[in-house]
C-alpha cells in the first residue's frame, strides 16, 4: 500500500491511494470464511457452505467491503501520523467510478482534500463588554409585570389605559398582517386612540410614530426582529378583536411563595432585594452572552485565514445531499464561512491551552440544569440515585447526541473564558432601558 498527499496550492491537495492484492487479499479471504459459516444456501447445511461458492455469489460485494473498510483505517490513520489539518474529510474524485471490481487486483485511489492552513489569532484586539445598571424605571416595570402575571385577568367590554388588546394589525400599503396583543402602556403617540375602544373597532395610526420609533416596541407588537422593524414605518390598521385587563396581584405572603418558594421571602423589603438581585443576575448573564458573541464576531471577522473554498462548498453539497442546493449553498456561504472560522479559532484555543472536557464535567452540567427545570437550587439526597440515572439516560438518548452537545457547550464556555483572560474587555457602563435597546 502506498499513499501520497500532494499540495496542489495552499489550501487544496490531493490524496493518492494504490492499492495490491497482498493489502486486502487476506481480509477477503478472512471475511469469506466467516460468511460461509453463517450463510444459508439451499442444498447445503448452515456452516457447510464451501468458500470458492460464497465467493463465487458474493466475492464482489465482500471484496468492496472489505477496500471500503481499509481504505477508511488507512486513511484516517494516514491523517493522524501526519498531522494534516484538513476540512471535514477526503471527497473521492469521480474517476473511481471506472473501478473494474471483476479483474483488477491493482487498484488506485484518488480523493480530493481541503487543507486548514496555520493562522495567527487576533488577539490584540479590544472588544466591548458592559455592566449594566438598573434603574428605577426597570425595577418598576419589573412591579408591574409580576402584579399582572399573578394577577385576575378579566376581558372588560370597553377600554382603558393599562390594558391589552388583542387584535388583527394590517399594514395599509404593504402586506403584513398579524394577530397581535398591544399593551396601551407601550403606546407613546395617540394613546387615546387605544382607550375606550370596542370588539370591532378599528383604529389607524402611524406605527412608528406610535410606538416612539422605538425598535424593541415595535418588535414586541410585531413579532417581527429588530433589524426588520428598523426598516418598518407607514400607516397601520388594528382592528379590536378582545380587550384583556389584569386585576394586579397584592403584595403578600401568597405571592411572595408563588415567587421564591415558601418562606424565602417575608417582608416587601426582602422582595425588593430578591427582585434586584434577581434582574441583575438576568441582566449580567445577557451581558455575558453578548461579551460573548462580541468576542466571536470580533476575532472571526479580523482573523487572517485562508480557506478551500470551492472544497468547503462542494463538501457541504456532499455531506448535505438531499438537504442543502447548490443555490442555498451560495447565498449562505458568508454564514458557514464564519462558522468555519470560528470552529478553526475554537480548535486552535482548545490544542494550544490543552483545554479538556471531562465525563464528570458533562453529568454535572446535565444535573444542574435538570435542577433548574425544577426550580431546585440544591439535590436533595433521596433523589441523587434517580436524578443521575435519570441524567445517563438522557445523555445516551438519540446515540450519545445529547451527551455531544453538552461536552460541546461546555468545551466553547472554557474556550471563551480563556479568550476573556487574552483580549482586551472594555467594560462600559449602562443602563439597563439602553442595553435592552441595543441591538442584539
């Protein structure tokens, strides 16, 4: 056997194969016995079967097998002792359809090969990070939303400030349409319009102006994203279908319970401490999660790499047969070439620091988030045993998918935690009304 990889430019190469008879003849033969002992041909006993007749009726899908199996080992083993950073895998060139399985004993083996060239990371770029603050406006409106959440809801006939209106909302001279719920309290511009309204009234406005060409407003009654609302303006029809108002809920011993579990809260002063801390932590864990995808974006879009492009495309049309058209394949290809990149960015963090992901990391991570579905911040100790079978057997289901995924997670959260001690955060300070307006 002999394989060769010749570079064809910088990112592409081709892989060379030769097979002879010594190489795979032995598997063959191996595989034929092991045939004829199970197989069940009329006229002869089960195990009695003579070889030379197994061959004979099945030598050509066992010898295709057989190379398909070889070719397989050698190759990856190939890939490992030389170290060859490549693109998913080796493609077989079209030739090899030509293979002549009933004579030749000689047999070559082309494949084509994306190579992942050496990069430098940009580390020595600054990202944004941000501590948000709370103010009061959010603590009140987080008030608000807790007494309508465990409040009375009740569908008056007519309209007043505070409630929710559900509807049909049309734009005039475009094609949305949507069933929506309006909050009155979101309204900026024209709020009389939405007070005192019936079932079956119809009310026309300007929904920018509205909603105080606020994008995240507009978002909310939409359904639509930020970015798409950015572009929305013009006038608007929302026709009254059912008002919905809220009793709010008092403040007492039977909500705080409701909230943070019996007894965790006493006092309307322990509330307001837990509520606070409760929308911090919120509010820095979105924080994290932008940090996060600041770095991504920052080191993805500066990074220095060359790719196999017209490979990487061919690939995903191989690897995605019957999933993905040559024609969704280029109008994303900016998208999986990010993905690419930061893939090729996680894998070199993760080799240059060692990083590892270890089985015990995997089951914890599974149970505390099992814990949390639960709303449980501790395992009580009569349900250890059948939370961390409960916690096996989900990471097993759909052939260990569930258990890749987790060791994904966690090994990407080590990756980014290291590249937080690398780069440069600038930390700013900010509201929490302008960080929800950012534009995530």
């Amino acid at each position: 056997m002999n394989i060769t990889l010749n570079q064809t430019d910088s990112t592409n190469a081709q892989l060379k194969v030769v097979l002879e008879e010594a190489d795979y003849a032995s598997k063959v033969d191996q595989q034929v016995k092991e045939f004829s002992k199970k197989a069940q041909i009329k006229g002869f006993r089960p195990g009695k079967v003579p070889a030379g007749l197994v061959k004979k009726m099945y030598g050509k899908s066992i010898l295709v097998e057989q190379i398909n199996k070889l070719l397989q080992e050698e190759i990856s083993k190939y890939i490992k002792e030389n170290d060859v950073k490549l693109l998913g895998e080796p493609l077989p060139e079209p030739s090899q359809a030509n293979i002549d399985w009933d004579n030749q004993k000689e047999f070559e083996f082309t494949y084509a090969v994306g190579l992942l060239p050496e990069f430098n990371l940009p580390l020595d770029k600054s990202v944004d990070g941000y501590a948000v603050e709370l103010d009061q406006k959010t603590i009140d409106e987080a008030y608000e939303n807790i007494k309508r959440q465990f409040g009375k809801t009740t569908n008056p006939e007519t309209s007043e400030e505070g409630d929710f209106i559900y509807g049909d909302l049309k734009q005039v001279d475009g094609e949305f349409e949507s069933k929506t719920l309006i909050p009155t309290t979101r309204v900026v511009e024209g709020k009389e319009q939405f007070v005192g309204v019936k079932a079956g009234d119809v009310i026309r406005f300007d929904i920018r102006k509205a909603f105080g060409d606020d994008n995240a407003a507009l978002a909310h009654v939409t359904g639509l994203s930020k970015e798409v609302t950015a572009d929305l303006n013009g006038e608007f029809e929302f026709t009254v279908e059912k008002i919905n108002r809220t009793e709010e809920a008092e403040l007492n011993q039977e909500l705080f319970d409701k909230l943070f579990g019996k007894d965790a809260v006493k006092t309307e002063e322990e509330l307001d401490a837990k509520i606070r801390e409760t929308i911090k932590e919120n509010y820095d864990r979105e924080a994290d999660n932008l940090l996060n995808r600041n770095i991504i974006d920052t080191l993805v879009d500066n990074v220095d790499v060359e790719i196999p492009a017209e490979f990487f495309k061919r690939w995903l049309q191989v690897t995605n047969e019957g999933r993905l058209t040559t024609e969704q394949i280029e109008e994303n290809f900016d998208k999986y070439t990010k993905e690419l990149k930061w893939s090729m960015i996680k894998n070199k963090i993760v080799e240059e620091n060692e990083l590892k992901v270890t089985n015990e990391e995997v089951v914890n991570s599974t149970k505390e988030k099992m814990l949390a579905q639960f709303n449980m911040t501790e395992m009580p100790e009569e349900l250890a045993e059948s939370m961390n079978n409960y916690a096996q057997q989900y990471l097993q289901q759909d052939n260990g998918r569930n258990y890749i995924n987790e060791y994904e997670q966690l090994l990407a959260e080590k990756v980014l935690a290291k590249l937080k001690e690398k780069m440069t955060v600038v930390e700013k300070n900010i509201s929490a009304e302008d960080f929800r307006n950012l534009s995530f």
